[in-house]
C-alpha cells in the first residue's frame, strides 16, 4: 500500500514558531462542525504551538439574537460566518490574520504567504466557467484598518443576498467583479493578492494533495460522509486512483482526533481494491 503523505516532513512544521505573529479566527456554529472543530485545532496546535484559534460561535458566543436565529433556520448556515469573522477580526492581536472554515485542517505554516498585500484570498480554474472561480473559505489578511473597513462591507455585502440563496462567496466575488484574480490588484483602498487554491484551499477529493499544499479544505462528499448525511455517491463507478485518493484524505483527517471518534468513518477497501489485492492491503504490503 502507498504510504499516505506525511504533512510533517517539511521541518517548519512543527518546530518552527511564526516569526510574524499570526492570529487564526474560524466561524463554528451547530454540532455537525464539532469534529471538524477539534480537527482543526488539533492540526493548530500541531503547526502553531502557540497560537490558540479564535472560535466564534463556540469559544466566543454570538450575542446578536436575530443572528443567532438565522443561524439556525438557514439551510446553509456557513455562508452567514462573516459576521463571526468580523468579530474575530476585532478581536485579533497579530500582524496577520488567517480565517479558515470549520472544516480545514492547517498542514503546514503559512509564513512565506505574508508578502505586500492587506487580502490573501484563493482561486481556482473552471473548465466551464469564463474565469477564475474564487472559494473564500481560506483568506490570510493583514490586521489594519482598510482591512477592517473591507470586511464590514463585506458582511453588509453578504447579509443582504443570503435570504435569496446568495453566498458569503457570492458576495466576495461581486465586490472584486472584473478583476484578474491570477494578479495582484487594488480596490476599496485595499490590495488583494490571488493564491492558487491547491496551497492554501486544496478541496479536490479525488487527487493527491501534493507537497505544495498548506491548508486542506474537506467540502463535499467527504463532509457528507463525516457528519453522516445522505448522500447519492456510486464507489464502484469511480477510477481507482480516485477513490484511492479520497481514501488517503480521510484517513489524514482521522489522524487528528482519537481513535474512538472516528472508527465508524471510512470507505472500506472492498469499494475499491480487487478482492485478489484486499489481502495485500491489510497485510500492509500494498
């Protein structure tokens, strides 16, 4: 069997402290997120020692009760997590800022993405769109005031398409529509910097991670199959390599919390292995 990527090997993992003091803020609200929530702290405090993630909606609770509420009758409660962010924001001590979505596990430091920009956000292709696709569960901000400024505008921005289906995603890539995402641009006094998402928001299930990736992002299928939902998924009609791969990835994932939490999760090898292999495989020599 192919060793599963070690996250670890790069030698700044673990033992190297950031040396630009760095603040993480991440929006949990709900039950499903809890094990995504100790995940991601779990691979913090693995990366950063010393720093301690600010939850909002968990560690920090939302006061605003009309919020609240929405929160709870939403369908997709994720896309009201800029709030939550903007409080984070405040709250935040650091030079930089990385606001990750509950479900993200940090692999590895993201000090060499601290550059001359105030917004760090993620992009990636789309065979069927006219370009650039963004995905704003992973930016890494500077902590200054046209950042603050940006993000209230932000949050205003969101609250008002979310009732109609709207996105906090939708309402990040209205306020930056025309720009070339692959470059550095300047807008609302603010300069946003693309990153490719395969760094710093790696989300594809059915390929390997590679080495360059920092921050891995479970959405889709494999959230599905963590908080348990339905969902209409065929293994046997996936390519080998592929399933291989989602495999890989959540096996990653249950290295960060105890065994007994995670036991019942996982695609079992006779989904995708030949049974002449499945030996092999449980022997440890495939």
């Amino acid at each position: 069997m192919a060793n599963i990527q070690n996250p670890f090997n790069d030698q700044t993992s673990s033992s190297k402290k950031s040396e630009t003091k760095l603040d993480i803020v991440v929006a949990a609200f709900g039950n499903k997120v809890d094990l995504f929530l100790e995940a991601l702290k779990e691979s913090v405090r693995r990366v950063y020692p010393d720093v301690t993630p600010i939850v909002v909606g968990k560690d920090i609770p939302i006061e605003d009760v009309m919020l609240r509420e929405k929160m709870d009758s939403h369908p997709h409660p994720g896309s009201l997590k800029l709030p939550c962010w903007e409080m984070g924001l405040e709250k935040a001590k650091g030079e930089w800022v990385l606001f990750m979505d509950a479900d993200t596990l940090i692999l590895k430091p993201v000090d060499r993405y601290f550059g001359d920009y105030d917004i760090g956000f993620t992009y990636r292709h789309l065979s069927h769109a006219p370009q650039e696709w963004l995905n704003s569960g992973v930016m890494l901000c500077r902590n200054n005031q046209a950042v603050k400024d940006f993000f209230k505008m932000y949050k205003e921005k969101t609250m008002e398409i979310v009732d109609d289906g709207g996105t906090d995603q939708h309402a990040f890539m209205s306020l930056v529509e025309g720009e070339d995402y692959a470059k550095p641009f300047t807008k609302y006094g603010v300069r946003f910097k693309g990153f490719y998402v395969n760094e710093l928001n790696r989300a594809r299930h059915y390929e390997p991670w590679g080495d360059e990736c920092h921050i891995l992002h479970y959405k889709g299928p494999i959230y599905y199959l963590i908080i348990g939902k339905p969902f209409q998924h065929k293994w046997s009609d996936m390519r080998y390599k592929r399933l291989k791969c989602f495999y890989d990835k959540l096996e990653l994932w249950k290295r960060y919390l105890p065994r007994e939490k995670v036991k019942h999760l996982g695609v079992a090898p006779k989904h995708f292995i030949p049974v002449p292999l499945q030996k092999l495989f449980y022997k440890g020599k495939w």
